[in-house]
C-alpha cells in the first residue's frame, strides 16, 4: 500500500482537499491545524513520506532536542511524561532527529538550575522543559533566547519570559471546575478544601492559578455559609502529613476535596478509606496507577486528567515542525479538561487518546 498510495488517496483519507495534502507535503501555504494533524496521520498510517523525508534528509543537516524534565522515577505523573517524549523519539527518528532528557529533582530547585545550565552548555537545537521552579524558570529562559535556542513549555506557562510554544490545560479554569465537581449536588454551606500535597505553593505557579480558580467559584456562589481552605502539605515526614490531613477530615463541616498534585491523591485517598467516606466530594488529579485503583472503589469521584503523556508528544512535535519544516506553530494550544468518572474510565483508557 506504501507503493501505490497516491495523494488524492491520502485526502479522501483525510478528508480534506487534494491542494490541503500537497501544501503539507511540501510545506508551502498555509494548512488550518487541525487538517493538518489529520494529513499527517494519514502519512504516518500509511507510510507515505518520501517528499519529506528526501527534502531533511537531503540537506545532511540532523537536530538535537533535549527534553528537560522532572526525575520520572520519583513521580508517576512525570514517568508518563518521560513516555511521551520517548513516543516522540521513535516518531521523529527517520528524520535524523536525536531527541533524549534531562532529568532534574522534581523537589530541589538547586538540581533545576544545574542541570538547565549545563544543557545550556550543550547548545541543542531545542529544549522542551516543564518550568517547575518558576523563577528559576525565567532566568533559564533568558539564557535561551541570548543563545536563540528555541524553547516549548507544558504542564504550566511562564508569562514573564514567552516560549515558542505552551502546551497544558488552563489552570485557572482547572481550578474551577475542580471546585464545582466537589460542589456537585452539596445543597447549603460547608467546608471546601484544596490541598497541595507534596509541592509548595509558594514556588509553584500552576498550583496557585489552580488554588485562584478555586477561590473564585466559591465566591461567586448566592447560597451563603461557604468556608473554603488551603493546606499546604509540603511534608517529607508521611507521620506529620497524615495528622494533618486527619484533623482536616474530622471536620464535620468539611463536604468537598480537591487535591492539586497527582501524587499526593493517594495518601488522602487512603485516609479516606480507613475513615470512612462519609459523602464527602473528593476530586484528584490524573490518571495514575493508584488513582485508577481508589477511583474504581468510589473513593475518588472525579479525577480531572492533565495527558501529560501527550503533552510531551504533542510539545515535541512542535519544535521538530519549527526547526525542520519551519512552520508556524500555535504560542498556546490548551487541552481540554477533561473529567474521568468510573463510568468513563474504561473506554477512555482503550482510547488512542490516552
């Protein structure tokens, strides 16, 4: 079939015009992105790239991306970022692309800065980071662009310094919608938490628009009698972390949860468990092994899903457009929010989507 597909084959495939396929193949004119993506899953489908694959390869010219990322092995969440990345790998290897990671301390701001400065040293032609340690973040980002190394964020944006191109979901609409999920069919006052654990909130941008989202919708609400909190559960010491989140749940006020960081979801999840759930509205975040185990047992409503798997993929893909093909390419491209119940979850998880 690779022989014989011809490129009207690939638009009925698409379902966009013969002119959209040839504009993408030989990267001249202007292609909406959305038949874009679909042409160019067509192309992988099918096996049909010789035009460009001849045009980057015949320059002898091969691109250096380095994904600078936390440590996957200390966090679920940043493994299945590492797996985008090497997803992206293995996509963009017959172009001559060499992409591979940095890792650094997803709790040390130190291991951050060492490690972007010596990426930096190594002059790639790209970087994909994940800007944790938000001014830390900036300066990196400074150094970037004197270097004009082009560089993509996910998971959260920095405003101050702009990047080629963000991919991630908006926070602050994260933050809400987190909010009226716990809120769901609670009738009257009570007491709303939003608890970031493992993570400081004070060095952590994505986590303040989210706790800012929060905030907001329950101020807007009519019905009186609404206390919301924040805990800031930054503890190594589990002892100390479980006492709190204890004295917390013994609230008799306490209706609604919303826990911030992924990896902390399952230390609440686990109280919860031993206590008793006592109608109380728990939200979480992502789709991770134990998250999947306490959503299945009712002890997790909601778990809003952040793909940071396909943000990785998705961030990668970019750079690779820019410097290959030089394409323009979206500064901000937001995933949806999307919300997984345990009627959804099985048909999402058998999704390409995922």
């Amino acid at each position: 079939m690779t022989r014989k597909i011809r490129i009207k084959d690939i638009a009925r495939l698409a379902q966009v015009s013969v002119g959209t396929v040839d504009r993408v193949i030989h990267n001249r004119g202007e292609v909406a992105e959305d038949s874009y993506n679909r042409v160019m899953e067509i192309l992988r489908e099918t096996g049909y790239k010789p035009n460009l694959i001849a045009r980057t390869l015949g320059s002898h010219k091969s691109y250096r991306i380095t994904a600078l990322i936390p440590n996957p092995d200390q966090d679920e969440y940043w493994h299945q970022t590492f797996d985008g990345v090497v997803k992206a790998r293995d996509e963009w290897a017959q172009y001559g692309v060499v992409i591979d990671t940095c890792h650094f301390d997803l709790y040390d701001k130190k291991s951050f800065e060492q490690q972007a400065n010596s990426l930096l040293n190594s002059n790639p032609d790209g970087i994909l980071t994940a800007p944790i340690f938000h001014q830390e973040a900036v300066a990196f980002f400074k150094a970037c662009k004197s270097q004009n190394i082009p560089f993509v964020v996910i998971n959260n944006n920095v405003a101050e310094e702009p990047s080629l191109g963000f991919i991630g979901q908006d926070l602050y609409q994260s933050g809400r919608l987190g909010a009226e999920l716990s809120h769901l069919n609670n009738e009257g006052g009570g007491v709303y938490a939003i608890l970031h654990v493992y993570d400081d909130i004070h060095h952590s941008l994505h986590l303040r628009e989210k706790e800012k989202g929060f905030r907001d919708y329950f101020d807007e609400q009519r019905d009186a009698g609404y206390t919301t909190l924040s805990l800031d559960l930054n503890h190594s010491h589990e002892p100390t972390l479980e006492k709190e989140l204890n004295d917390l749940l013994s609230n008799n006020q306490l209706k609604g949860v919303v826990v911030t960081t992924s990896r902390g979801a399952h230390i609440v999840s686990r109280l919860i468990e031993r206590r008793g759930k006592n109608k109380l509205r728990f939200v979480a975040y992502d789709l991770l092994e134990q998250n999947i185990h306490y959503l299945k047992l009712g002890i997790i409503d909601f778990l809003i899903n952040q793909n940071s798997k396909r943000q990785a993929f998705v961030g990668i893909g970019n750079i690779v457009n820019h410097l290959l093909f030089q394409r323009d390419i979206p500064r901000e491209r937001l995933f949806p929010l999307e919300v997984i119940t345990r009627q959804n979850l099985s048909s999402y998880l058998q999704s390409d989507h995922h």
